[in-house]
C-alpha cells in the first residue's frame, strides 16, 4: 500500500515538473511576406530560435503566429530572432499580443 502510495506521488510530482506553459504570438513582420519563398525564408530561420514549437503564416494577412515555450524564450527574444535573417517584426496594435494555452498547469 505504501509502495503504490510512493509510486502515485511520483508519478504526480513528475507531471507537474513536465508541464509546459505554451503560448502563442501574432506579429507582423518588416518587409511584408509577398509569396512563398518569404514565408519559407521566415519558417526556415525562425524555427532555430529557442523555445519554437510551431509556426504559422499568413501572406493575405500578413501575419506570423508563433507558438512557443514561455519557460525557454520570450516574445522579445522571439522578434529579435527575425533580425538575424532580414526582417523586423512586431505585435500589431490592437491585437492581444500573447494567447496562453494552458499545458498542465
């Protein structure tokens, strides 16, 4: 009885510490994507940056959702990545700048 009591609190504890706190990010980005060579241009770099788990674009609106590890990156440090290869990027005005998806906690 113990022993399962030991192995269910273990097994909780190890749960908790794996949750992740994912959110996501809508910026705009400076020069605008204009096909699909710019999309792969900003896919291809951006993924390399710490903490990316998914992005997507959108050329009619123009936009870069990023979903990402809060625990590992943050917004600023995702827009400064867009520098490394070119482009600048912000939230846009208006827009809720960060989407919190709750990953266990």
């Amino acid at each position: 009885m113990k022993r399962n009591l030991f192995l269910s609190l273990l097994m909780f504890a190890s749960m908790a510490v794996s949750a992740k706190d994912i959110r996501k990010v809508t910026v705009t980005t400076t020069p605008q994507m204009h096909c699909e060579a710019c999309e792969n241009k900003i896919k291809n770099n951006l993924r390399f940056e710490k903490g990316v788990k998914m992005i997507a674009t959108d050329i009619e609106k123009q936009t870069v959702v990023i979903t990402y590890d809060a625990d590992k990156t943050t917004v600023e440090k995702l827009i400064k990545g867009f520098e490394k290869f070119g482009y600048k990027a912000r939230v846009p005005e208006g827009k809720q700048g960060e989407i919190r998806e709750d990953k266990g906690r």
